[in-house]
C-alpha cells in the first residue's frame, strides 16, 4: 500500500488496486523481473472496518475494534501479523499481535478487539485476536502489518510510506498519515470508518475507500464476502516524491 500526507506525495498505480511502496524485503511473494524495480505480490487483505467509540457515551458496543478482510482468490496465513494503532499525530505505536490460527480463507472476516469503556451494552462478536488498545473514536491511524514490531513511523515529516512491512493503513479524522489524497472522515463514539461494497472497495484512497456508518463487526463465522476479480496488488520502488 501507499501511505502518503497531503504535502504532494507522488503515487503511481501499476495496475487497478496496485500496491505501490517502498522496496521489497517482503517473502510474501516471488520477486517479479519488472526492470530495474523490485516487485514482490502482496495479499489482498485488507481493514475492512475501525471503530473507536466501544464503551464511549452513546455507544451501544463496549469495545474498540478493528475488523480486516481478505479481499484476495487465495487463502492468506495471518499468524504473527499485527493491528497497530498511533494517535492522529504520532508515532508510537501499540501493537495488537495475531495468534497463530488457520489461514484466513478467501472472503472471510477476522476480528480484532481493543479496548472497553464504561458504557455500551452490547459484546463484540468472538474476536480472533485481542488487545487494550484504548483508540481515539474521532481520529486516528491503523496499520495491518506482516509482523508484530512496532512502527517507528507516522510523524510529520516521517510518514509511513514505503514500509513493505504494511499490508494495508488507514488514517481517519485529522490523521497526519494515510493513504492516497486524504484521510477517511472522522468518526465519533456512534460512528465507524467501512471500507466500501461490504469490504471490497479498494482505490488506495482513504476517503474513497471509507464511509461513516453504524459500526457491524463481522468475525470469521460472519458470511464471506467474495470480492471481484482485480488485478494483484504489487509493491514496487517508490520514486522521490516530487519526482516525475
């Protein structure tokens, strides 16, 4: 994915729904011969949802959390991957580590829980993995990443962009890091950040990608939904920004 700030970051598109960051280091994938760039494939697993209000005044659920989807033909083994949540502004970040667990089959969901507050009613669903991330329910940023070693990014002037460690990022509300042209909307404790046609809606644009609405976490029992075909999701060079 490419993570980028509204100061002017160049992003290329290799293909519908391409991944364009930094330079492989990834085993995700073989590396593809395209020139002098490195390229590696990447899954198409994706944050279908983030929702901070959980137990906040007005909420009906009393957790935080996050909800991923795997939007790709093939199944995906997420163990030891990772949710990392940073304030709108920062760049310390708290990780969420995924137990080991069967892959994550084609269209199937996958629940993180976060944190609790003292309202709401209503339990989440069974998560698949769980942590006490307290996440800002107005603004904030999420990372889905390939291992569990906390980011070091997201500040201004150290944006998260070109990390091949990224599988997916969301910034949302007043975040200084996202992907494509803008952060999704902010959200408030009633409100969630859903990733387009029921998960599959995937531009590279947080704003594109993200709707506000009632937040509906789904687990892996929820129904799959598989998504169209698209083209695979590469990472590749990213140029300089400013560059031509």
């Amino acid at each position: 994915k490419t993570v980028a700030v509204a100061a002017g970051l160049l992003v290329i598109a290799c293909a519908k729904d391409a991944l364009v960051t930094g330079p492989m280091t990834s085993p995700l994938a073989p590396r593809l011969d395209l020139g002098a760039a490195a390229v590696v494939e990447a899954p198409n697993v994706v944050i279908s949802q983030v929702y901070g209000g959980g137990g906040n005044s007005g909420a009906t659920l009393k957790n935080d959390f996050i909800e991923i989807h795997n939007g790709g033909k093939t199944p995906v083994d997420v163990s030891g991957w990772s949710v990392q949540y940073a304030s709108a502004a920062g760049s310390t970040w708290q990780v969420t580590t995924f137990p080991s667990a069967p892959p994550l089959a084609p269209g199937q969901f996958f629940l993180i829980q976060e944190s609790n507050g003292t309202g709401g009613t209503v339990n989440l669903p069974t998560p698949q993995a769980t942590g006490g991330v307290a996440m800002s329910a107005t603004a904030g940023k999420v990372a889905l990443v390939t291992n569990s070693t906390p980011l070091t990014c997201g500040a201004a002037g150290n944006t998260c962009s070109g990390l091949t460690t990224i599988a997916d990022f969301v910034g949302y509300g007043s975040a200084s890091d996202f992907e494509g042209s803008a952060p999704a909307a902010g959200l408030s404790n009633t409100t969630a950040a859903l990733r387009g046609s029921t998960g599959c809606t995937d531009t590279d644009h947080n704003n594109l990608d993200f709707a506000v609405g009632t937040p509906s976490p789904r687990n892996i029992a929820s129904p799959a939904v598989i998504c169209p075909d698209r083209a695979p999701r590469v990472r590749t060079t990213l140029p300089t920004a400013g560059a031509e």
